[in-house]
C-alpha cells in the first residue's frame, strides 16, 4: 500500500517539480504557512492540498484563499503562485519579473502573483515579508470560515507529505528523481 503511495505521489511530482530539492522546498514552504495559520493537522478541514490542471499544478489552499500554487511550464520553468496584499506590491524591486493573476474585491486588495523560482531566490526576503503580512490579513478575513469551500479537492496523502515529515524524507528519498 504505502509502495503505490510512493508511486502515484513521485509520478506526479515529477510532473510538477524539476527535482527533490524543489519538491522538499515546496513542502516546507507548506509545513511553515500551516504552522502560521495554527494549523495543527491534516485533517483540518479550512485546509485543502490538491491537484490542479490535470494533477500538473499543486495547491495549497486556506478556506477560500489560494495561498500557495507549484507548477512547472512548458519550458521547464519552476513557477510559485502566491497572494500579495495589492498596496504592498511596489516594494517589490523594480525589474522583478512577475505576473499578477488574479485581484480580490475584498478588503485589503489582494492579488495573485506568480513567480519563478529564480526571482523568489533572488528577492525571496522582499517577498516572504509581504506573503507574511499577507497570511495575517487572510487570516483575519477567513474567521467565519469553519471549512474550506474546496474541500471535496483535498488529498488526504498530499496534506501527509506535509504533516509527517518521516513520510515526506521517505518519499524523496526513495521516489522522486
């Protein structure tokens, strides 16, 4: 059983990350947003990790906000989605290449962006900073929440990946290329 777990799960993150290493960072990027949003489990249910466009594009999903987004494009590219509150966007620096996806109509503005893995490398502190102020803005907002609109979406084994870090060092250590 755990065997065809291991299977299915590298299968598809191969799909999504370029390597381990990739693949190890996501997860931890994970496990930390969780612990700031005080959740303590998998089966909490405002959370939901699942696949998205045809299992090539994971996401992590607080209550009705997309927190964070994986995928990989066509070219190869490592790109990271994530929520940013929209008054906060031009301390990123000038020439940072990112694309805003998505704007809420909720206050405080937020915005959807999406990043490549070499611009969060390179501006990652400018722009944890942000996701941080934004996490507690989302937070706040999502108090009424008791469950996760998307939680039919959830998988169970995905939310593992990040909760049982045993499991996680086992999975990539054994599966994913």
């Amino acid at each position: 059983m755990e065997n065809q777990l291991y299977l299915r799960l590298s299968n598809l993150f191969q799909e999504i990350f370029q390597n381990n290493e990739v693949a190890a960072w996501a997860f931890d990027c994970m496990e930390d947003t969780t612990k700031k949003l005080g959740i303590t489990s998998e089966d909490d249910p405002r959370l939901v990790i699942s696949y998205r466009r045809n299992q090539k594009r994971l996401h992590f999903t607080f209550c009705k906000w997309l927190l964070l987004g994986f995928y990989c494009m066509k070219d190869g590219q490592q790109m990271v989605r994530i929520p940013l509150l929209k008054k906060e966007i031009e301390r990123i620096p000038e020439k940072t290449n990112y694309e805003i996806l998505s704007e809420s109509k909720e206050q405080p503005a937020i915005v959807g962006c999406a990043f490549s893995l070499e611009t969060t490398e390179s501006v990652g502190d400018e722009i944890l900073q942000i996701y941080d102020q934004t996490l507690q803005a989302i937070h706040q907002m999502s108090t009424k929440y008791t469950k996760s609109p998307y939680r039919k979406f959830h998988d169970p084994a995905l939310a593992k990946v990040i909760f049982d870090k045993k499991f996680r060092e086992s999975l990539f250590t054994t599966s994913v290329n």
